[in-house]
C-alpha cells in the first residue's frame, strides 16, 4: 500500500513538473512572430486605383474606357447633353437628349438657341434609328415647315456624344480629385487640344480644355464636363460641354409616327 502512495505521488510530481515546463517563459520556448499581412487595395473603379490621402496613382484610361463602353452596350439609358458658347457678343446653346433602349433603339433631341452670338443654321432635329435604319426630321432656322431630311449619315450634331468620354480619356492624364462609395470624381492634369470636334460648330484654335468625370463603381461615366478656349469669327470664345447619363436599365423608346415605314428610312452607313 505505501509502495503504491510512493509511486503515485512520483508520478503526480514529474507530471506537474512537466506541464509548468509548458507556460515557463523559457529559453527553449517556442515563439511566433507576427507578420504584417499588406492590406488589399479595392480599385475605386476599372482602372483607377486607390491611394492614400495625398498619393497619386495613374488612371488606366484603357481599362476604364472599356468598362464604360460594356456598361453602355449592355445598358439602357438617358443621355442629356447642353453645350454653351460663350463670346462677347452673346450665347449660343445647343440641348440634347438621347435615350437608348434596351433593344438598342435610340432616339436623339436637339434643339438650339441663340443670344447673338450667332444664328445656328437647325433649330430643331429629331433622329430615330433602330440600327439598320434612320429616319431624320428637322426644322431650320429660314423655314417653318418639318421636314425629313435624306442624307447618306446622320449629321455630325446626332452623332457627337456618347463618344466623348472616351475621346477625353484618350486626350490627357487623369487624377483623382474626390471618391466616395458610389463613385470617384476624376480631373484632367495636362492641358487638351483638340484634333476632333467636340461641339457641332466650327471653331478653330481649340485648346486649353479641361475635363471632369464623374464615374461609378462599375466603370460607366455618368457625367462629363469639358471646357476650353476657341475662337469664332477671329473673336474668343468660351465652350462648355456638359453631359449626364441616367435612367440606366430604365429607359424605354418609342417609334415616332412619322418614322413607320421602312421603305422611306435610309440604311444606316448608306
């Protein structure tokens, strides 16, 4: 019985022994080292990257211009677009309003006004296209009467628009001026001169623009506004371009009336 307490009380020993070994802070103690695992950046949008407060970081124009052009294509929408220019001698304005269906069907407003700058030669213009085909009805400025005008393409006035992000994007570098949770505010850092036309007015001596876009998470530039310098009449003017796209995945078109009968449409790229 006294062999048996003797061997029990050894054995309780060498284990306590044992486990007071494993929470000594020993030499012959096992340790591990922490490692700072690097935080994963989210871009703000397809090739814009985040930054720190104060950091600048390249836009990749590409990238973003390929996302808004896969939003757009993949999309409805409303595309609303007002154009000043601005001389000494007045304002010229040019409002538009396209809408792009889901089917691709688009339908394309304009309408001009002027405060004696200049007298714009349409007042008024309506295209309708369903992608094979076009029909446009404008009013000019020296005759009441509406009229469907048949022109191999659509004028350059219906055609400027949903291009010119990317025309902008091309043109310049671009920072980051202000993100938040729907989208990030991006800002031309190089001058733009323009080989292209941005309005559908002939002004020589386009230079000095700048641009702003404003575009959501997913790539789509939602709004736009460019301004720069030319010159009408040998005379300085100032030109502002402001577009926005909304009702995205909403938007709906209609054929107009007068736009019916294929037989009186002209085949697009004609």
């Amino acid at each position: 019985m006294r062999r048996w307490l003797v061997h029990a009380t050894v054995l309780v020993l060498v284990v306590s022994a044992g486990c007071s070994a494993l929470f000594e802070d020993g030499p012959d103690r096992a340790t591990v080292t922490p490692v700072e695992v690097p935080a994963v950046e989210t871009p703000l949008a397809p090739g814009v990257p985040a930054a720190a407060d104060g950091e600048s970081r390249t836009v990749e124009t590409e990238r973003l211009q390929r996302a808004d052009r896969r939003v757009r294509n993949a999309s409805s929408y409303r595309l609303d677009r007002t154009v000043t220019i601005d001389g000494a001698d007045g304002q010229v304005r040019i409002e538009r309003e396209r809408r792009t269906g889901p089917d691709g069907v688009t339908v394309d407003r304009l309408s001009t006004s002027t405060t004696g700058l200049f007298t714009p030669a349409v007042l008024e213009s309506t295209l309708w296209t369903d992608g094979r085909v076009f029909w446009i009805r404008t009013r000019l400025i020296d005759r009441e009467e509406v009229l469907t005008q048949r022109n191999p393409n659509p004028p350059a006035f219906h055609e400027l628009g949903p291009a010119l992000p990317g025309r902008l994007l091309d043109a310049a570098d671009y920072r980051v001026v202000r993100a938040g949770a729907d989208g990030v505010v991006l800002r031309s850092t190089t001058p733009i001169s323009l080989s292209w036309p941005a309005v559908p007015v002939a002004l020589p001596d386009r230079h000095n623009g700048t641009a702003w876009l404003t575009v959501r998470r997913d790539g789509l530039v939602v709004e736009t506004v460019f301004r720069y310098r030319a010159t009408f009449d040998d005379e300085p003017v100032l030109v502002t371009v402001r577009q926005r796209v909304s009702a995205v995945n909403e938007t709906t078109v209609d054929r107009p009336a007068w736009a019916e009968d294929d037989r009186t449409g002209i085949p697009v790229g004609a």
